[in-house]
C-alpha cells in the first residue's frame, strides 16, 4: 500500500481507552491517535525517545569543543 494514496483508514482498532490504532485494509496497524488530555504528560516521555532515537546516529561534538564553540560565539 502506498500512503500517499490512502484517503480513509480504519479508526476502530481500540486496544485501551485513549488509545486509538488507525489501521489498513489488511488491519495491519498504521498510525495511533493518543488522547494529549489524557496521556499528555506520558506523551512528552515518549517524544522525547523518539527524538533521541532519531539522532542516535547523529554526529557527536566533545564537550569541550562546544564550550569552546559557544565562547567563540559559534553557535
């Protein structure tokens, strides 16, 4: 399936409340749709993972070198 064609997904694919799977044809899960009000706090938790996840291959700079970047106002 090509995502850039899918124009209506399944939402009723509820495992918990607050929880909602978006899924294919094929019930194959896509995309989750997560009550903020009810799990904001949680949602931060998990950004912030997948955030770290995404730059896990990231260039590293020492610490030294960032401080000395930063008086240098290179940053």
């Amino acid at each position: 399936m090509n995502n850039k064609n899918v124009i209506f997904m399944n939402l009723n694919f509820e495992i918990m409340e607050g929880i909602l799977y978006v899924t294919d044809d094929n019930n194959k899960k896509k995309f989750v749709q997560i009550d903020l009000e009810k799990y904001g706090e949680m949602w931060s938790e998990f950004y912030d993972i997948l955030i770290a996840e995404s730059r896990k291959n990231d260039e590293r700079i020492p610490l030294e070198e960032v401080k000395r970047m930063f008086a240098a106002n290179e940053l």
